[in-house]
C-alpha cells in the first residue's frame, strides 16, 4: 500500500514526530512512503525510504493528485498548517477533491492519520 506524506513547513517536525512514533507499524506493513520534495528529504533523514516528488509550491501536490487519480495511492497524510495561508492554494484544494472524488481516506492531522493507521493495521 502506498501512503503520501506531505506537511506544510510548520507541520515538518509533527509529520516525523508521527512517522517515528509508528515506525514498527510501517515496517511490519511494508507501507510504500511517497511524498512531496521536502517533506521527503526529512522523513528519509529520519530513516524512513521515501519517493519523492516535487515540493508542494512546485507541483508536488499535483503530482500526488495523479498518483490518487491512477489508483497508486491509496491513502493521503496532509499535515496542513490551519493557522497560515498558502500561495499554493488551489493546489492543495485539487488534491482534497481528488481524493474525494477517488474515494481515499485523507488525514489532515495527526490524529485522524493515527485513526487512519490503526484502522488498517486492523485488517
């Protein structure tokens, strides 16, 4: 199964926090990490193998949308910083309906993504 990970810059540190706290489970599952440019860099520095796509702002999160579109991706982890804006906007919006649209569960804080990986670690 793949997961993408991505996290606005203020969610970086959270996202690996996350990432480490399950670590056993994304191992056991064998759970293909996939992810925008820099939250890439730091999940792979915190040891996890990562594929990564362009940074957000870049066309990452596009990027993903298509993966999701195409049926690669099956879940999305999107640590959005709710208290900034982002330039990048309608990209981030693209993404959501995709995943609405394709029907893959989205978690856009680290407490529905632990739901999320508890509930599959069930099956």
């Amino acid at each position: 199964m793949e997961i993408a990970i991505i996290a606005h810059d203020n969610m970086k540190a959270e996202m690996v926090q996350f990432l480490n706290k399950n670590k056993d489970l994304f191992n056991e599952r064998g759970f293909k990490l996939v992810a925008t440019g820099t939250t890439g860099k730091k999940a792979e520095r915190a040891g996890f193998k990562v594929r990564k796509m362009l940074s957000g702002p870049l066309g990452g999160d596009a990027q993903i949308a298509g993966r999701v579109a195409e049926g690669k991706t099956s879940m999305v982890f999107f640590f959005k910083d709710p208290l900034s804006s982002h330039a990048h906007e309608a990209d981030i919006n693209m993404l959501i309906r995709v995943c609405d649209v394709h029907n893959v569960p989205l978690a856009t804080n680290e407490a529905t993504a632990q739901l999320l990986l508890e509930a599959i670690s069930r099956q």
